[in-house]
C-alpha cells in the first residue's frame, strides 16, 4: 500500500489516496474518507493515439484513416491528425495508392508509450516546477519541493519509456 499526495487547486485542501499498486504499477486507488478522485492524466488525444497504436500492433495491417475511424469510433478528422503526428514522430510509415494507408514503422516491441504521448502532446510534466526553471513560481523562495516534483517526473518518464507497445497491448 503507497499513499499519493495530491491537491485539487492551490487553494482547496490536500488530500491523500490510498493506492495498491499491481506489477504493473497501475494503481487500484480507495479514496480516503471524503476525497475527491483526482489523477495525472494522459490527454484525449494522446489516448485516441495509443488506440489507434493498439489497432495496429494487433493487426499487424495497414490501415487507412476512414477504416480506423471506423472500427474506432474516432472522428475521421481526429484520426487524420493523429497519424499525420505520429507519422512526423517516426512512429508510423504512410504509403499512397489504392493499396496504401499506415503502417507501424519498426516493430512494437521498439516503440515504447513515451514515444507515442510525445509525439501528440510533448514530453509529459507532472508540475511545471518539475522543470527546474527559475523565476515561474511565486512560491520558490520558500517552497523546497521542485526537486522532488522533477524526481517523480524522471520517474513517470522512466516509466513510460520502459512500456514497448507490444507490452502495453497486452495489458501488462
């Protein structure tokens, strides 16, 4: 059992969650006694990449834009985006024609999750303090956590460079 400290807004009290974490790392989070569920999270967009990632590790196929938005659920125009993102990232190959669509561009097993949040959202930041940059926060004179923030950072980053594709759709 770990305890994860978390805040709704500088000026709403702190709170702390009592989290059971699997070898996954993935927590299965009991709210203390009148605790909100707040968490980090992964933006809408960077999720509809990670699901179109998953369509095709599992299929090992090419896919255009109007079959994935289909077999998604996703609007075409967000479908269109993403893997023009993750194409630019490296992440995935497009071939024109009758024939064409997007493919991955090396093996799963390569390709880990950082890669694909980075290429929709940048690097993922827990804090903006976490970046060690003076000068943006009124606070930092008298508040010592910034290193403690860019270690979580480092972690989390850790974390989800570790993570393959092929790992993450399995369910691992």
């Amino acid at each position: 059992m770990i305890l994860i400290w978390y805040y709704t807004h500088p000026l709403a009290s702190h709170g702390l969650i009592l989290a059971n974490v699997s070898w996954a790392g993935v927590p299965d989070l009991q709210l203390a006694t009148g605790l909100r569920n707040y968490m980090l999270k992964v933006s809408k967009m960077a999720d509809y990449a990670a699901l179109l990632m998953h369509r095709f590790v599992a299929s090992e196929r090419t896919w255009s834009a109007t079959e994935l938005a289909a077999v998604t659920a996703l609007p075409q125009p967000t479908v269109s985006k993403l893997l023009k993102r993750l194409q630019q990232a490296n992440l995935l190959l497009s071939t024109r024609g009758p024939q064409g669509g997007y493919g991955l561009n090396g093996s799963p097993d390569t390709i880990t999750l950082l890669d694909v949040i980075v290429a929709i959202d940048g690097m993922p930041l827990v804090t903006e303090c976490a970046l060690g940059e003076k000068g943006r926060c009124m606070h930092e004179t008298v508040c010592h956590m910034q290193s403690h923030w860019a270690g979580l950072n480092r972690r989390l980053i850790a974390l989800l460079r570790s993570m393959s594709l092929a790992e993450f759709v399995k369910g691992v």
